[in-house]
C-alpha cells in the first residue's frame, strides 16, 4: 500500500500523531497531506477524540487544584 493509501485507509479512524509516526512523517506534514487529499475524519470517531482530551484536561485541572491546596 502506498503512503496515500494509508492515509485513505486509516486517517479516518487513527488519531493524526499516530498515524504520522506509523508512516513516517510528521504530525504537520501529515496534515498537509490530508488537507491536499481532501480526507476527513469519521464524525463519530472525531467526537469521541475530542470528548476523550475534554476529560484528560479536566483530570489534569483536577490534579492541579488539589496539589496547591
């Protein structure tokens, strides 16, 4: 499979760093290319991609607010 191919295949459903070090590249160059390529990610895997660093950044104001107190 080409690199094109890959990232046909997969962008939809891999997060972007992934994808870039599995092929190589990196994270803005894979952008570009995704970009050039007209690709987008499945709607349902960008929701739950955003609602997983939602919750990660709120863990993280969480472990902040109780390590000042």
């Amino acid at each position: 499979m080409t690199q094109e191919q890959l990232i046909r295949v997969l962008y939809p459903a891999v997060p972007g760093p992934a994808l870039a070090q599995y092929i190589g590249v990196t994270d803005n160059q894979l952008y570009y290319m995704v970009h050039q390529m007209g690709v987008k990610k499945n709607p349902r895997i960008k929701k739950l991609m955003n609602q997983q660093r939602l919750k990660q950044a709120h863990e993280k104001l969480k472990q902040k607010k109780y390590a000042t107190n």
